[in-house]
C-alpha cells in the first residue's frame, strides 16, 4: 500500500494549523479584550474603595498573564509560520494597556 504525499507538508496542513491555533488565541484575545474594557470601564467608586482597586488589579494581572501565555503560544515556529506575525499585536497591546492602567491606579 502506498499513500501520496500530495496532503503532506505546509501547503496541505496549512488550514488545519490554522483553525487549531487560531481558534485558542481568537478566544484568548476576546477573553483579554472583555478583561481590559471591564478595567478600563468601571474603576473604583472612590478614594476610600480599596476593594475596588484591589480587583482592578487583580483583573490586570491576569490580562497581563493571559497576554504572556497568547505571546508565547503566538511565538511558537509553526503557528508564527502559518498565522502570520501580525497576531503578536493583539497581546502586546492587551498586555499594555492593562499595564498602564495597573501603573496608574492611584
């Protein structure tokens, strides 16, 4: 029995790496967006809500996480291949604004 290597390589694995690499990023990206616009949105109710600061935190720390983790798996030599580099920016500006909104919680 002889199998044909017509399927085998980049060009036939292309739409499959595709769909199961960016299926995982696109919903880590939608979950890193919601995060960052509950940040951003709702702060704190005042000076004196250190519950509220406390979570805002807390919510930015795992954007910044789950942007890490989007970074990495974006990084990896075969989904960079076949997604392209452009899903890096996605997670490094996720990542950013949650950064800058931790650093200017007063």
């Amino acid at each position: 029995m002889t199998y044909s290597r017509e399927g085998v390589g980049p060009r036939g694995t292309g739409g499959c790496l595709r769909t199961a690499a960016g299926l995982p990023l696109g919903l880590l990206h939608a979950l890193n967006t919601l995060l960052v616009y509950s940040a951003v949105r709702y702060g704190p109710q005042g000076v004196w809500d250190d519950r509220g600061y406390t979570r805002i935190s807390a919510v930015c720390f795992a954007v910044v996480c789950l942007s890490v983790l989007a970074l990495l798996v974006t990084l990896v030599p075969p989904v960079r291949r076949t997604l392209g580099t452009w899903w890096l920016a996605p997670p490094l500006v996720l990542g950013a604004i949650a950064w800058i909104r931790m650093a200017t919680l007063e």
